[in-house]
C-alpha cells in the first residue's frame, strides 16, 4: 500500500490547475463539447486502467471532473499525484 502524503507534500507537488478537497485532488478538465469530454474520460480509463488507480470521473456538457484519491491508504498518496500527472499528458 501507498504511503500517505503530508499536507506539506501535498502542497508541493500537486500539480497546477489541481486542487485539494479533504482527502482527495480534484480537477476540472474543460473542452468544447460533450463528445469532447466524453473522448478525454475515454481515454483518461485506459490510463487510470493500466495504472491499476481509478479515479471517480463525472461527465458534464464540455467538462470531465476528475477526482483522486487513495482508497485503502485512507487518503492522497504518490500514486494520485503521478495519476494526476499522466492526465494532464493526455490533455495537453
């Protein structure tokens, strides 16, 4: 299992544009459309399936909200700031 992140090291390597929310990090994604949107959370799947992470993503009319976090660590490790840097890849 992941280790738990200090809020300090929370602080210094998430990502731009993600925020904190509790024990999660959570980002919205903006796009021109729905099937936009609907592309990234495609593929944002195969990601998070290959890295064995999945995260809860929720569709909306030109956004894919992601949000990350550890379940069994019982909170934000490693695994979901790299997550959340393989997203942003897919992204840009």
């Amino acid at each position: 299992m992941a280790d738990l992140l200090s809020d300090d090291e929370i602080a210094d390597r998430l990502p731009a544009d993600w925020d904190r929310e509790g024990d999660e990090i959570v980002r919205v994604y903006e796009f021109d459309d729905y099937l936009g949107a609907s592309g990234f959370l495609a593929a944002a799947a195969g990601v998070a399936e290959d890295a064995w992470h999945h995260p809860e993503m929720t569709v909306r009319w030109g956004e894919c909200e992601v949000r990350l976090t550890t379940h069994d660590a019982g909170g934000i490790t490693g695994n979901d700031i790299d997550m959340a840097e393989r997203l942003d890849g897919i992204y840009d």
